[in-house]
C-alpha cells in the first residue's frame, strides 16, 4: 500500500495542473462511489441506483470541466431523485406487509432503472395512497389541441390494462378532463374516478404557477402567431362562443390589446384579472408564458425540469405519444415505429372554426401587432421545441425505438 501511495504521488507532482485536479477529482469520485457501496451492501436495489448515478460524474472529471458547484448540484438533483424512489418503496413495503399480501413481491427488492419503471411505481403508488396525489397534471393552454390530446390520450391507454385481471374495472387509472377549474382547489375541486376508474392526471385550463402538489406536468405549446389567430377565430366563430356576432375586426382586436399592453405595461396575460375585453374573448398578450410560467431567464433545462414533456402542435401526434408513455410508463404500438413508417394523422376537434391558425393569411401590419403581442412566447416556443427534441431522444434512447411522427390509430 506504501509503494502504491509513493508512485502516485509522483505521478501527480509530474503531471500540469489542470491534469493533476483531473486525476484527484477522479479519485474524489471514487471514494465517494466505495463510502456508498458499503453504505448499501445489505440493500443491493439502493446500491444499483447509486452507482448507476454516480457513472455520470465520470465524463466531467475526465476533461478537468467539472466545477465544484456543479458537481455539487447534479449530486443534488441525484440524491433527491433515489430519495423519492426510496420513500415511494418504503410506502408499497408497508402497505402490503399490513394487508398480508403474499402474491405481490417483494417492492424493496426492485431495482430501479429508467423513468418510465419509476412512473410505473408510482402510479401503483397513487392507486395505494389514502389521499388524492396529484401525480400526473396536464396543463391545457387554450387553443393549442388539448380537447384533441385528451381524446387521443384515452385512445392510446386502450388495451394497456385489458389483460390485467386484478383490475375492478377495464383500467386501472385514467386522465381526467376538469375544464378550467382551478389548481389551488385540488383535490377538494376535483374528480376523483370517472365512471369508476380512478383519476391520476387532471388537465385543467390553469397556470401551472397555481400548482404546488404535481409530480410530473405536461403541456404543447404552438406556434405563437398561429395561437393568436385562433383565439380570434374561436371567439368570432365558436358555436359555444356566446358573444360571437360582437366580436369586432382582427385589426380593431388586435390594436385593443396591444394598447392595453403598452399603456398598461402588461407583460403576461392572467386569469386572475377581469375579461381583457368585453367580448369575453381570450387574452393574447403571451398566454402560452402566463400558463407554462415563463419568462426569459428559464433555459431549455428548465422547461425540462419544469415539464415531463413539453410537447409542440407542429408534432402534435408525436407530443401526445411522449405525453402518454411518461404518464403511464408504457409504449403503445401506435406510438412505435421502429421497423415501419405510419403517416396516418389524427382527426382534430375544430368547434365549428372555419378560419385556423396556420392557413389564415395575415396582413403584414397584423403580423407586426401579433409579434408585439407575443415576443415572450415566441422564446418560449423556441425553447420549448429544442426541449421536446430532447425529451424525444431521451425515451427513444431508454425503450431503442424510434417514435412515429404521426400515430395511426386502429
């Protein structure tokens, strides 16, 4: 041990500096990696997720890059994440060695490797507990498809649970619609089952600023141009639209509201003020940053941590199939197309719009007034798209798969 210690201190005095601090953070690492091996000898699924994490130090402390800080927050986020796994495998230990249960096995030995096993537990979790968790919040920013991704969501859950016959009902858990309740209710405010199958995703029109108690959010954010215009539309052709025949021209809309922006310094729409206008219509001044709770500082790792998925309309199909399998753990057929194209796109509910987003064409002042409008969710979206890529190479890298850009659904 004595010979081992002399060479390499040597090693190290004949090394550069930046080499030297590589090889001792390494070393920092290692010791780190043996404290908790022996920590959690006598629990080999703790010992698993631990070594597992710490593997992505190793990349950083090669190239010297490593500072000392960020180190310290990746180390952070990892040891809160196996936290939360812990305790959610404490709870299901507990539970079934109260009920007697002999045919589950035994939670404390599973081991952990992927979001989508970790998902998974934790909505048999939600299913367990004695109170309503707000596991899974979908965020339902108006006019970007959410009455659309709702239904194909339930559609592609179909058969997930159909072979499962210790289900009371055809699933075990389900999505379910709340219209524009608002978050600071739940759970009192809440559904908690829908024709007898438990609620564990809610999709409210709401900011996600209103929510403190989710475990996982989901939102599609649009093209901020396209968002506007059919705003407009729905309120001037809606047949729900109770004050359609007052609406006035897109011209004289969109002067009301970039006035209101500019004299009034407003940055952001919010719901918690009074109607924008007395067409009882939508406010455009940068919805889509009011509801994800944006702004300019928030990066693309952000968004991610912010949201499980942050999907975008332009891959509307796609975003709802990466929704799905981060909301239930698995992935459906319709969603895989590794070994075949499918090009077959979903059929979407229009509310008796004749006018949308992206076929109306805009005058070059109007392209002008709705730009001022939505400067924030311009970079929202951006970043929201650059995210998504992300968040798609992430489950197709962890399931080997490639996603179909437009599901077909049988």
């Amino acid at each position: 041990m004595a010979d081992y210690n002399y060479t390499l201190i040597n090693s190290t005095e004949s090394m550069t500096k930046p080499r030297r601090r590589s090889v001792i953070f390494m070393l920092v690492v290692a010791i780190i990696f043996s404290y908790e091996t022996l920590k959690y000898r006598t629990e080999s699924d703790k010992l698993a997720r631990i070594s597992s994490q710490l593997q992505i130090y190793i990349p950083f402390a090669k190239n010297g890059s490593m500072m000392k800080d960020e180190y310290q927050d990746i180390k952070t986020k990892e040891e809160s994440r196996i936290e939360k796994i812990d305790d959610i495998l404490d709870n299901k230990y507990k539970n079934h060695m109260k009920s007697g249960d002999k045919h589950v096995h035994d939670v404390k030995k599973v081991n952990i490797q992927s979001k989508s096993e970790l998902v998974r537990l934790e909505n048999d979790h939600a299913l367990e507990s004695s109170e309503t968790l707000l596991t899974h919040l979908y965020v339902h920013i108006p006019k970007t498809g959410g009455g659309s991704a709702f239904g194909l969501l339930l559609r592609l859950m179909q058969g997930i649970f159909k072979n499962d016959a210790t289900t009371k009902t055809p699933w075990k858990y389900r999505p379910c619609q709340q219209g524009t309740q608002t978050l600071t209710t739940f759970p009192s405010g809440f559904f908690t089952e829908f024709r007898k199958t438990p609620c564990n995703l809610w999709m409210t029109e709401d900011s996600i600023e209103n929510s403190v108690k989710h475990s996982h959010a989901y939102t599609i954010i649009r093209l901020p141009e396209h968002h506007v215009v059919s705003q407009y539309f729905h309120c001037k052709e809606a047949e729900r639209h109770k004050k359609k025949e007052k609406m006035p021209a897109l011209d004289e809309w969109l002067d009301h509201h970039v006035n209101r922006m500019e004299s009034k310094n407003i940055t952001k729409a919010n719901f918690s003020l009074p109607k924008p206008d007395k067409y009882n219509c939508y406010d455009p001044i940068n919805l889509q940053s009011y509801m994800t709770d944006f702004d300019q500082h928030l990066s693309v790792s952000d968004l991610q941590s912010k949201f499980e998925v942050i999907g975008i309309m332009d891959q509307f199909e796609k975003s709802v199939c990466v929704i799905s399998i981060r909301y239930t753990g698995f992935v459906t057929p319709q969603c895989d197309c590794t070994d075949q194209q499918r090009h077959r796109s979903l059929i979407r509910t229009d509310h008796g719009v004749q006018h949308h987003g992206a076929t109306f064409n805009l005058t070059d002042d109007q392209h002008f007034k709705i730009a001022k409008l939505t400067q924030l969710d311009s970079l929202l979206y951006g970043r929201a798209a650059l995210a998504f890529n992300n968040q798609v190479e992430e489950i197709e890298e962890e399931f080997n798969i490639v996603l179909c850009q437009t599901p077909q659904l049988n």
